[in-house]
C-alpha cells in the first residue's frame, strides 16, 4: 500500500504562461493527498496519541489533506522546495520571491521578483523546481483560502474549537473568511 495517493481537483496555469527564465512556465496544480501510516512503526512513535486514532481493516491511520503544488510544466530539475507554511498560509513564494502574501498565488504580481521560479540550472533546457504547499493543520479550516489537513483524533476529550477572528496584517482573503 502507497502511503500517499495525490488526487488532482485542478490544474491551471501560473501567471498566464510567463516564462521565468531558466525556470520556464509554471502551472498550479489544486489536490487532496491521501496518506496512510502505519502505527506500529518505530519510528513513528513520537507522534502524539497515533497509537490512539482509529484505525482500518490494514491496522492502518489514514487521513488526508489539501496541498497545492507550483511545478514547471516543462518538468523541472528534480528539486523539490517544501513550504511547511504555519496554519495552513502559504509562505515561500512570499519571504524568498519578495512576493504579497496570498493564499492563492495565480498572477505574475503574486510571484513577487520571481527567484523561485526562474532558478534553473546553467542549462536552459533544465527548467526550475517544484514548490509544494501541503496542509499540516487542522485548524485552519476557518479561513476559506488556507489549506487543511483532515487529522484523525485519538478518542477522549478533545481541545476546544478554535475559532479564527483575524487580526491586524493578515491577508486579505483570510480576513474576508475571519469569524466575527
């Protein structure tokens, strides 16, 4: 068994087909990655209550959640740049390409100055690399645009609801979401 299964809900181009130099043309691509893990592993066993969450009929934790993924379309140069962004926020484009903060990077303004992008290698037949947005919170469903992860929950009591209000800084398509 895999212990992820990528479905693929859109794909798009990234600011109407602009060529980052070296780094050629990128494309969003929308998703749900399905992961399963198994709980016996040691190496596991510094997640917290894993031993606990439900499991299959394999003995297995399955979950799921929301990730975005900005690739050349031409391939890449096998380089994968993870952005393990905070309460769902997409973060990498914004601090390393001097970009706006969105959630939803689609335009040329929302690439900033394009470092990511455009870094390919000496060679201009190899393109740049692939930045992957995975969800890794659960709680961040209360703002529309953040990605979210869908975690199993261990049996007991359970940490109270948090609630997004928003805040002064924040983007503004996560304040258009907040809860007032």
């Amino acid at each position: 068994m895999s212990p992820v299964r990528l479905e693929v809900h859109a794909r798009e181009p990234f600011a109407d087909g602009h060529r980052f130099a070296e780094g050629g043309e990128y494309e969003v691509l929308t998703a749900t990655a399905h992961y399963t893990v198994d709980p016996t592993k040691p190496a596991l066993r510094s997640i917290t209550d894993l031993d606990l969450a439900p499991r299959d009929s394999d003995g297995t934790v399955r979950f799921s959640g929301d990730v975005e993924i900005l690739r050349p379309v031409d391939g890449g140069r096998r380089r994968l740049f993870f952005d393990w962004g905070n309460r769902g926020n997409k973060r990498a484009v914004q601090y390393f390409c001097d970009a706006p903060h969105t959630n939803r990077p689609r335009t040329l303004a929302d690439a900033g100055n394009g470092y990511l992008l455009r870094r390919g290698t000496r060679s201009s037949s190899a393109p740049g690399r692939v930045i992957c947005c995975p969800a890794t919170d659960g709680c961040s469903s209360t703002c529309p645009s953040r990605r979210t992860a869908r975690n199993p929950y261990a049996p007991g009591p359970q940490p109270s609801s948090r609630k997004y209000r928003g805040r002064p800084g924040d983007s503004p398509d996560c304040r258009a979401g907040a809860v007032t």
